[in-house]
C-alpha cells in the first residue's frame, strides 16, 4: 500500500512569513499533484510534477519533486490570507490510474 | 466547460436509507473517480471508470456501495442502509485518457450527513 505523509499538520503563520510543506513516501510516484482545499468544496489542482529534481513556479508558491520520485515540497513565500486552505499532495504510479493522497496540510496565515 | 458538477450539494438521511449520488464529469474526460473525505483527512479512493467499465474499486466499498457510468458519461453512487459511518463528503473528479500525468480535476463534492 502507497502512503504518502505530510508534514506538518497544521501550520499557523503571519502575513508575510514564508513557509514550507513536506510530502514524503517510501514508494516512487510517477507523478505527483500538488492541491489546495477550501472548507465545503473539492481540491483544486495546483500543479503536476513529473522527472526527478523538477521544480515549479505558480507565482509565490514553488513546488519541487524529489530527485528519487519519493518526497516533494511545496514552498510559499510572502504567504497572504488567501493562500489559507488546506494542501493536499497526491501521488500516481504506473500501475493505477487513481492518486493516493496525503492526509493534508491545514495553513492559516493571519492578517 | 464547466468543469466536474456534482448533485447534491448536501444530503441528510436517517439511517437505513438509501441514497443516490450523481457527478457529471468535463465533458471529453473518459475517467471518473469517486473518492470519500472524513474530516482531518485526506480523499480516500473509492472506485475508478474508464468509459462505462468500472476498472477497480477500493477494500473501503463495501457491498452497500454501488457505482454506475452506464453511457460513460455521468456517474452515480449508490449507499444502501446508509449507517452514520457513511457521513463524509463524497468526491467525483475526472481525468482524460492519454494524459500520462493522470491530473484529476474535482466537482465540489457531496456531503452526506446520516442522523
């Protein structure tokens, strides 16, 4: 069985911090979705990652995937309190068709 | 396009109820899942179509759960006896056959509470 793991949980911070989210696994993804949550609606899709050592940029967030396929992270600077939510990663592999996701974390960034 | 729709919104059912779930995908999207979200957690894979044939389905799919794409267009999800372990929000996302990155794109979700 897949597992993917978040960390942390949950994260408080001030308008303006930066910040970092971890997603690792033992188990090497093909590809890996990065997604964002708002409380009552479903995910919605921040970005795919695909070869070993990737990195993304959608505006203040950075997203990298392992060079192993197995972790990635999910970097936001100058964090606002729009970008509360909660992250989720999500991973696929080869052999499935359907994403394994992360338990989630829970961002709130204070005005 | 506008997007994954799912109906209802919300839905309260006393327990021993059956319930109907239904999702409408993007309309050139060819794969359909259904995953479940309790609180605190993340989306747990439920069962995936591709076209009209239900190409897997999870342990968590017990033989109270059903799910249909009988055209290989919208999709709906059945709860028989509903029980209070049920209460979640229920999930619909499709995805398009030949895209290697297998992106699903989310509706908004049901949220089935059972009293």
């Amino acid at each position: 069985t897949q597992l993917l793991e978040q960390s942390p949980q949950f994260l408080s911070i001030q308008e303006g911090e930066n910040l970092t989210v971890y997603c690792n696994s033992s188990s090497v993804f093909s590809s890996l979705q990065w997604y964002r949550q708002e409380p009552g609606e479903g995910p919605v899709l921040l970005v795919t990652v695909v070869t070993g050592g990737e990195v993304k940029k959608l505006k203040r967030l950075t997203f990298q995937f392992g060079d192993a396929r197995k972790d990635s992270s999910l970097h936001i600077t100058a964090a606002q309190p729009g970008d509360t939510g909660l992250y989720l990663c999500a991973g696929a592999d080869t052999g499935r068709r359907a994403l394994t996701f992360g338990s989630g974390t829970r961002l709130q960034v204070q005005p | 396009d506008t997007g994954v729709s799912q109906d209802p919104r919300h839905k309260i059912t006393k327990r021993g109820q059956n319930v109907t779930f239904r999702c409408d995908p993007i309309s050139e999207h060819n794969r359909l899942y259904w995953y479940r979200q309790t609180l605190g957690q993340g989306p747990e894979f439920l069962t995936y179509f591709q076209n009209e044939a239900q190409l897997e389905k999870s342990r968590l799919l017990s033989d109270r759960f059903s799910a249909e794409r009988p055209k290989g267009s919208f999709s709906t999800l059945e709860i028989q006896r509903t029980e209070q372990g049920d209460s979640a929000m229920y999930l619909c996302a499709s995805s398009f056959l030949g895209q290697a990155n297998t992106e699903a794109f989310f509706g908004q979700g049901t949220r089935l509470t059972v009293v």
